[in-house]
C-alpha cells in the first residue's frame, strides 16, 4: 500500500511541476494546508475520493491518470472533439473573429489564465483590446453567457 501512495504522490509532484505550481497553490485550491497537501506528494497520507477527482480537475488529467493506472495525458483534439456546446460556441466564436482580434483575444485569455488558473465555464469572461495599424483601438468583451445568447439570438 505505501508503494502506492509513494507512486500517486509523485504523480502528483510531476504534475504540479510541469504546470509550474507551487504546493501552496494546490493546498489553497484544494481548501487543504500546505502540510497536509506535502503529505499527500510525499506519500505519507492518502488522498480521498474527493480529493483526487478535484486534483484531476485542477491538472486536465483523468484519475486513472492520476491513480498510476494510465499512461496516457488528454490528447487536446480529443478534448475538443468533446467539448461541451458553451466551449464548442466559444471555438465557432473564435474563429469568426478577423485575425487582430483572434491575437488581441489569445492575449486576454493567456492574462485572464495567469491571474486566476482555475475557472469554471460560466466564469469566463475576456477582455481585448484590438489595435489598428491607425492606432485606433476596438475594446470588446466576450462571456460564455453572451455567446450562448447570441448564438440562441441567430437561431431565431
């Protein structure tokens, strides 16, 4: 058994490393102390149900993954293949915007990324800023609420 909790620890010491996570970060998310989520990658406690499903949550994974019983990270055109409809209305959104506005939006999504890691689908909230070769500027806002309404409005 302690094999095991040594290997599921480490698992989640790759993990947090490879997203470039501090312990103190995941603890926070995981409503935890620092010291109890160490114990947890240092293989000393284990980690419950609830635990490991909001850690496969916070790190993309599946909790095979993150049990040891899968080798396999998401492949992300699978992930997209699967989708749910607000994420597939964001994409279709994305891609009719013209070319400056498709960076000007990568931008504000990569900012709104760095600020606050974890987010859920109905947090999603942008704010770009599209600059002209004139140097006028286009400010715009996109939600998953605002998308879902528009696209129900062009169903009409």
């Amino acid at each position: 058994m302690n094999d095991i909790k040594l290997k599921i620890g480490q698992i989640m010491l790759d993990l947090r490393k490879s997203q470039k996570k501090s312990q103190a970060e995941v603890a926070e998310y995981l409503k935890l102390t620092v010291a109890a989520y160490q114990n947890y990658e240092a293989g000393r406690r284990e980690a419950g149900y609830d635990t490991i499903c909001k850690l496969a949550d916070f790190y993309g994974v599946s909790t095979d993954y993150l049990l040891g019983h899968s080798d396999e990270k998401p492949d992300p055109i699978e992930q997209i293949m699967e989708a749910e409809e607000r994420e597939k209305k964001l994409l279709k959104a994305y891609f009719t915007l013209p070319d400056k506005l498709r960076a000007s939006f990568l931008d504000g999504i990569a900012d709104a990324l760095q600020e606050q890691y974890h987010i859920e689908s109905t947090e999603i909230n942008t704010k770009a800023v599209a600059r002209s070769e004139d140097g006028s500027e286009t400010h715009f806002s996109v939600s998953a609420d605002s998308l879902s309404s528009a696209e129900e409005a062009d169903d009409l």
